[in-house]
C-alpha cells in the first residue's frame, strides 16, 4: 500500500513539474508567448514552457498529431480541420487575437481583383487558414457560384519561392511571408481579412484530457498570456525590438505587420466570446471546412477562456 502511494506520488510530480510544449510557427501575434518567456513572465509564474519552434503552420499540426507538442498555436481553421480528421479531443481555451488585415492574398501585376482570380493558379498551404482565406475571397466574387481555381498546395516557403518565378498567379499568405512576397515587383493585394472582419481568430488548443490534467498550469499561462499583453502595452519600445528579433524582421515591419491584427486581453477574448463572435467564425469556418457536409456544432472543439 506504502508502494503505491509513493509510485502515485512521484508519477503526479512527474506529470506537475513536465513542461508543457507548445507548437509554435511564425506569425506575430503569437510572438507574445515568447514575449513572456524573454522578460521572465514564465520564471515568475513558476511555469515551466518550452516553445518548439515550426517552420509553417502544418508543421506545427504535424508535431501536435505525433505527440511532439502539447499545445498548438493555429487559427480556428486548423483546430477544425482537426477535428474533421478525428481529433475531437480538441478544444480551443485562448484567443489571441484576431487577423484584420494580415492574412491575405497576393497577386501578380494584371490580377486586379477577386474575379480576376477565377481560373487563375492560387497556392495555398494544405491543411490551414489558407483554404478558408480563399473560400471568403471567393464569396466576394460577382459571380460566386461560377468562380473557380487551380488551388496548388504546398509550404508558404515554397509558395513565396514559386511565387516569384511566376509558377504561380496569386497565393494566400500572411507575415513574415507576406512582407517578402510583397517586396516582388508587381505583386499586390487582391483580399485581405479586414474584409471578412472578426471571422480569422487564432487559437491556442489543446486536448480537453491535458487541459483537465494540467488546470493549474493552464490557468498560469493564461495569466501569463494577460502579463505577456501588459508588458507589450507598458514597454512598447523594447517588446516591439524582442518580438521582431525572433522573426527576422526589421521592427518597423514587425511594427505593421501586427497593425493587421488584434491583439486580445484576457477581458477582451472572453466578452468575444460571450456575445458569440467566436462562435461565428468557427461556425463560418465550419461550413467551408466541411464543405456542404452537415458540421458539428459551433461550440464543438472550444472552451471559454
């Protein structure tokens, strides 16, 4: 009996004292999870975060399928593609920010406007915010109903690199890609998701057993999400200089890039999500994930933060 309470003992330990290992990829609003560990949020919280850093978007889905993170830092879309696939576990429980501006699609010179991309070759990243980006520019077209394209699937590296050689006609992008896409003659913004205002929320999911597993701590990053916010807020000049570094920006682009998004407060995400803006979007990015299929309820795979 002795035996097995010291075995649950140091199992709990073990479990209490693991860090929690968060998927990250870049794009500047999550750049305030690192934030908080560069200004010693975490240390003070006595919360032990390690980020794993992804090069894309899928890159991070991928690492959280095979078990290589805990949490995930995605947009809606994903936590719904997600959960499409089988990984109803899933549940969204803080809203960074939403996109309103930064996510957007590129075209070359002579594309003028949405129509003008019907039939044209748009690349997009699988499995991501990228086909929903495109499926809200498409309901902007004068003809929806007949729009269509050639949707050419790959990493944003490799979408910005066949970009620029012409390989492609437009792609749906978003920082740092974009302010490197932009810089290619000629290329220019066709739709950006200050159109489709309030519907492109970022997410931070996790299994509903970890989160259940690890409520304290989960609790301390939230807080550490809120301190993370205050310290952007009160010491601008120095978080703008740390986030920037991170993703290789000069920061005065890192500066505009994050003029595309809104950042949310702990107060903020849970008033968006208490008067249903939350549930809107996922319920508008449910219906094109599920493409015509009946879709689970808006609330299916979210929690309030």
């Amino acid at each position: 009996m002795l035996i097995a309470v010291c075995a649950l003992l140091v199992s709990c330990t073990q479990t209490s004292t693991a860090p929690i290992r968060i998927g990250i990829n870049p794009w500047p609003g999550y750049e305030f999870l690192y934030l908080a560990q560069e200004v010693g949020i975490y240390k003070k919280l006595g919360l032990n975060v390690k980020l794993i850093e992804f090069g894309a978007l899928e890159d991070v889905i991928q690492g959280f399928k095979r078990g290589n993170v805990d949490i995930t830092c995605t947009t809606l879309a994903e936590v719904a593609y997600m959960y499409k696939s089988g990984d109803t576990d899933l549940r969204a429980f803080i809203f960074p920010d939403y996109s309103n501006g930064s996510d957007m699609i590129l075209a070359h010179a002579g594309i003028r406007n949405v129509d003008d991309l019907s039939n044209k070759r748009i690349g997009v990243e699988p499995g991501t915010i990228s086909h929903v980006v495109l499926q809200l520019a498409a309901q902007r077209a004068t003809r929806p109903t007949m729009w269509q394209a050639t949707v050419i699937e790959d990493s944003q590296d490799n979408l910005l690199r066949r970009f620029k050689a012409k390989e492609l006609d437009a792609i749906t992008t978003y920082p740092p890609f974009a302010i490197e896409a932009r810089k290619i003659k000629g290329a220019h913004m066709v739709f950006d998701s200050a159109m489709a205002p309030g519907l492109i929320i970022d997410a931070i999911s996790a299994r509903a057993t970890f989160l259940n597993e690890r409520a304290k701590e989960i609790g301390l990053l939230k807080q550490a999400w809120q301190e993370a916010v205050t310290y952007y807020y009160t010491h601008p000049d120095e978080a703008l200089a740390i986030m920037a570094a991170r993703e290789r920006l000069a920061v005065d682009e890192f500066k505009n890039a994050l003029s595309g998004i809104k950042i949310l407060n702990l107060a903020e995400q849970q008033q968006l999500y208490r008067e249903g803006t939350v549930h809107k979007a996922m319920a508008a990015t449910l219906n094109i994930v599920y493409k015509g299929d009946s879709p689970p309820p808006n609330d299916c795979c979210m929690v309030s933060p």
